[in-house]
C-alpha cells in the first residue's frame, strides 16, 4: 500500500463513487471531474475490465484528493489482487469473514456487504470499519432507521437503489455514508463524453449532502 485511506477526506462528502463496467480509457476523467466537484472517495469494482490497473492508475495520481477503494471483493484472492493494486479500501458484496479479517491485519478499512440485522450485527462484532447494507434498495430509509434503533452507533453505508432524490432520506435515518452506482454514472453520459453535464451531476450530490448538513453551497 503506498497511499492511506484518509477519513477526512471521506467526512466531506461520504459517497462511495461505484465505478462498474465504464470505459477504462475514461477513467482518469471521470475521476478528475468527481475530485473538482468536491467528491472524494471512488470504489472500482474488480468484475470491471482493467480494474487492477485502473485502481493503480487513479491512486497514483489523485492521492491526497480521492480515496481510491475496489469493490466487488468476495474472497481472499480479490483482496490479496486488490491491495496489489494499491487499494485504499475493500468494499464485499457479501459478508467474508476471512476477508473482514485479512483486510484489518494489512491495516485497510473494509465495508463489508450484509443485508439482515444479524448480518450487520455480526460485521460490526467482527471489526468492520463500516458496514454496507446491500442491496438497500427495496430495504429503504425506514430500515437502516429500525435497524439503528436496537443497534445505535454502528456506520452504515446503504448501498444499491439510492440516487438525488432519496439520497437526503437515508441520512436523516442515520446513515453515515452511501454508496451510489449508476445514478451517479450515467452510462449515456460517460458513452457521449457529455463531460460538463457530467460535472454538474456531481456538484447536485455535493449541493444535496450539503444542504443535509447545512453548509453552504459553493
């Protein structure tokens, strides 16, 4: 690992970039504009064409403006590609324990995925930096909200379902991140270069995490 995960950098806007499937040759492009809009932590999933090279490419040249993590990380041999790589964070699908684990003894934050109470619960026993509730998109706002109730202080990323419009929803439920795919990265966008359009996609989540907490819009 040549470059740390910065918390700092995560508190200013906690929202996992999911890079999945984009055109690799975009990606220090894509990554330029998240890193202008105020954006700051990236997940390259694994399952993505050149994702090794692409973490490695992005970690180089965007430390000390993005977190650059890799998702998608279902066994010991992803992590063990992934830190290769130069990840600065593991985000699992699913909950590893070995991988959980691992990650903690090579000193990388991990979000590991899990979807029941007992799940998060046991991700949370286990050591997990923060825990990602997947998919959350037919769980909704009211779940990570009951959730917290009985299991008050864990750091819960939902992930899967979120975009612009519910996006304020899950952080009044008490969630201390979330993770956006697709919204986030139009494919019709990315595929017709529609780089300004892009930008200004990215500067809405920052508005809208803004005016959540209150601070003033650039």
């Amino acid at each position: 690992m040549s470059h740390a995960f910065s918390w700092e950098l995560f508190q200013r806007v906690p929202l996992i970039g999911i890079m999945r499937n984009l055109p690799p040759a975009a990606s220090r492009q894509i990554a330029g504009l998240y890193a202008e809009a105020g954006l700051t932590t990236l997940e390259i999933t694994l399952n993505s064409a050149n994702a090794p090279k692409t973490i490695s490419t992005l970690v180089n040249e965007f430390s000390g403006k993005l977190n650059i993590g890799a998702g998608t990380v279902c066994s010991l041999a992803d992590l063990e590609q992934a830190l290769a790589a130069g990840a600065q964070f593991i985000v699992t699908p699913i909950l590893n324990p070995e991988v959980i684990k691992a990650s903690l003894a090579a000193h990388i934050p991990i979000f590991p995925g899990s979807f029941s109470p007992t799940e998060i619960y046991q991700a949370a026993q286990l050591g997990a930096s923060m825990i990602k509730v997947f998919p959350a998109t037919k769980l909704g706002p009211e779940f990570i909200k009951d959730v917290l109730a009985p299991l008050s202080g864990l750091k819960l990323v939902p992930t899967g379902g979120i975009s612009l419009s519910n996006i304020t929803q899950f952080f009044q439920a008490g969630a201390q991140g979330v993770g956006i795919g697709s919204d986030i990265f139009p494919k019709q966008l990315i595929q017709n270069e529609q780089w300004p359009e892009l930008k200004n996609l990215f500067l809405d989540f920052v508005k809208k995490y803004h005016q959540f907490k209150g601070l003033p819009s650039n």
